[in-house]
C-alpha cells in the first residue's frame, strides 16, 4: 500500500507515500523518531512534515504532487548535485569501505547553494575562478613537483618564513585567508550549525565542491565527537585544506581521508605537490633526525603533523620505508593514548562563521549593508532555518561589516 496521510487539524490529506520516502531517504532525517513514527502509522503531522522538510531542505508542498513529477524534481535536481560531487572514479579514488553521496549530500547541496546565491545574487559580474586546472597541463607535461609547489606559493602569496613564525591554529587561518583571497571559499565542519551533522564512522576529511568562480573547500573538523576515530587536528587540517587546493589546481574535485596507505597515481602526485608547498625539499637538506623526538622537533618547526614529516622523508629518501614504518607504529600508539576532552560548544556567531566561511559571510553581509539582498536573503543563506534570533543576526552582522 501506498496510502500514506497527513494530519492537518481535523482532516486527514492522502499522499503517496512512495513520495515521503524519495524525499526523505537522507540518513540524518532518518534518525528522527517523527520520521519513525511516521513510517510505523502510515501518518504525519503537518507540523511534524514541514519540520523534516526544512531540515532536508526540501519545500513541504513538493509532498502532495505525484510521483511522476517529484521524479522529475529530483532528477533536475540531482543533475546540479552531482556537478558539484566528485565524480565515480574520484570518490573511489578518496574513500575506502562505504560512503554514499546521500552521507554529505545535505551538507553539499547547501554549500553549492551558497556558491549559486554569492554568484548571482552578490558577485554577479566575477569572473571564473583562474585556479582552475592552473597546473593541469605542467603536471601532464611531468614538470617537477618543486616547480609546481612554487607557482602555487607565488599564486596565493604563501611566505613560509612569515607562517611557521605562527601557531599552527594561526597558520590555519593564515593559509584560509589566503586561499579565500583568491575566491575559493573555505568551510569547516560546524556541529549543529550545518544542515547535515556527519557519523563519526564516515571517514572524510575534506571535499572539494565544484563551481566555475567559487569553488568550496569543505574540511571536517570531527569537532562534535568526543571519541573521534581520526582525529583532525590543526596540522592535520593544513595538510588537507593544501591538498584539496593542489587538487583544484589539478582539476581533480576529490574526496580526502585518512587512510594508511596512498595507492592511487593521482594522490600520489596531489601528496607529493601537497609535501613541496608545505616543506621544500631544500629545507631537509642537511637536518639530522635520529628519532621520534627530532621528527616531533622539525614538525613543530615545519607546522605540519609528525606523520606527513615522516612521509616527506621516506618520499625524498632521507629514510628508509622500516624506520618509517616504525616511526609510523609508535605515533599510532601514541594517538590511541591521548585521553580526548569533551569538545568546547562555541558560540553561535563561531560556530556559523566556521561553516559559512570568512569570504562568504563577508560579501554577503557588504552585499546586505548595500541594500542588495534583503534581510531573508541573508537571513536564509547564512543561517539554519528557524535558528536565528534578532540577537545572533545583529552580531554576525557587526562581525563582518
């Protein structure tokens, strides 16, 4: 049967329900016990309905058309998703074990709608982005990974010397800002303040989202886990936020995690370029590391993870593949023993900064100041629906004036 009602006051409206299930077969919405009870009734408040509808994002009047025409929705729909998705070979290429595009399809699809509003809305007259495929045609040409990782510096104006005079949370926002200098915008995974909270079992730890002018770089901070299975830590985070730019830079939009082993072409060379941007090879000539303590040491120096050293290491041949291994073996120990607090809720003004991104939020906030978008528009694009008090709005809105 595929009777299925909703409960508007005293009346009870049919529905099919094969259309409650296509459009809300998103497995965070399927956590909801109204979902549940739904399932278990063959019923629905109209309340409960545009409640989960607002949370898929999703207009709650597309579930009293026929299937034929939600079909139709959908697929128009999805054709703009999966532009903006890696394609099949790339999400292979990042992911081992299972990951659907429905785990961060919410999330994605948000995202591209940002793109969409700041294109057309705020920066109608941007070019398209000229990062693009930047080194597409020197990497096919085998132009060296060194002479790469310079244009890429030179590009978006990365001073080694200035950044590892900075904390690695400073060097973070420092190489954001860069990036975003250049109109490719940066969002951080934000607990409760994105559409989509992700599993602790998906593992993701960034994404590139494709657009002509304003590319995304999603990074997954795991920062609502208090028992994280990866843990991003800042260093960690650099070298994801750099790898994901390569990528673009090769035109490869490509998923990224951590996984033990690299052992496709195309990640090594994104690695090996990633590597060069972050600690030139001419500045391990001569360093002498006897132990896990000086790998630590140059780390902190270099403002990357302990692990990417190693690897950067036995790239270049300054160690051998068994003191690697080894080097390997005892950070993993070492992480499994590291006790994890409960993660700090930050405010409602961090917490949608973090996701919305420093450029975004910005133009769009100057656009509204300049009567160019009105008060939903900004109201809609920067914030959940139904989660922004006058409060929150009138400090975001201080924030980036």
């Amino acid at each position: 049967m595929n009777d299925f009602f909703v409960k508007i006051k005293s009346e009870k409206v049919r529905i099919d329900k094969r259309v409650f299930l296509s459009l809300l077969d998103l497995s965070p919405i399927k956590q909801y016990v109204a979902y549940e009870n739904a399932l278990a009734s063959n019923e629905i408040s109209l309340d409960e309905l545009k409640n989960l509808s607002a949370r898929a994002n999703i207009p709650y009047p597309l579930f009293f058309a026929t299937k034929s025409k939600v079909d139709k929705q959908t697929r128009d729909k999805d054709k703009n998703l999966f532009y903006k998705l890696p394609g099949k070979a790339e999400m292979q290429l990042g992911f081992r074990g299972s990951m659907k595009p429905r785990d961060i399809e919410i999330i994605v699809k948000d995202l591209g709608r940002k793109q969409e509003f700041l294109k057309n809305r705020v920066l109608p007259t941007s070019k398209d982005n000229a990062f693009i495929g930047i080194i597409a045609k020197r990497v096919a040409e085998r132009v060296s990974n060194k002479k790469n990782a310079e244009e890429i510096r030179e590009y978006f104006e990365i001073n080694l010397g200035e950044l590892r005079k900075m904390s690695k949370d400073k060097v973070l926002s420092y190489l954001c800002n860069k990036i975003e200098g250049r109109n490719i915008l940066v969002s951080f995974s934000s607990h409760n303040y994105m559409p989509q909270n992700m599993s602790r079992e998906l593992g993701l730890s960034g994404l590139c989202i494709k657009d002509k002018k304003f590319p995304y770089i999603f990074i997954n901070t795991r920062d609502g886990d208090e028992k994280p299975l990866i843990l991003e830590t800042s260093g960690r985070q650099i070298f994801t936020v750099i790898s994901m730019l390569v990528s673009i830079g090769m035109n490869k939009f490509i998923l990224s995690t951590k996984s033990g082993q690299i052992k496709k072409p195309a990640y090594k060379k994104i690695f090996a370029i990633t590597g060069e941007i972050l600690i030139p090879e001419a500045d391990l000539v001569g360093i002498n590391i006897k132990n896990l303590d000086g790998v630590k040491h140059y780390a902190q120096s270099f403002k990357i993870t302990p692990s990417m050293l190693v690897s950067r290491l036995e790239e270049l041949g300054l160690i051998s593949k068994e003191v690697s291994r080894d080097y390997y073996r005892k950070l993993s120990e070492e992480i499994l023993g590291v006790e994890q607090g409960t993660p700090r809720q930050p405010s409602q003004v961090t917490g949608y900064k973090k996701y919305n991104g420093e450029k975004l939020s910005r133009e769009v906030t100057h656009a509204y100041e300049g009567n160019k978008i009105s008060h939903d528009e900004i109201k809609n694009i920067l914030f959940r629906k139904g989660k922004m008090e006058s409060t929150l709005f009138r400090e975001y809105i201080e924030k980036f004036k």
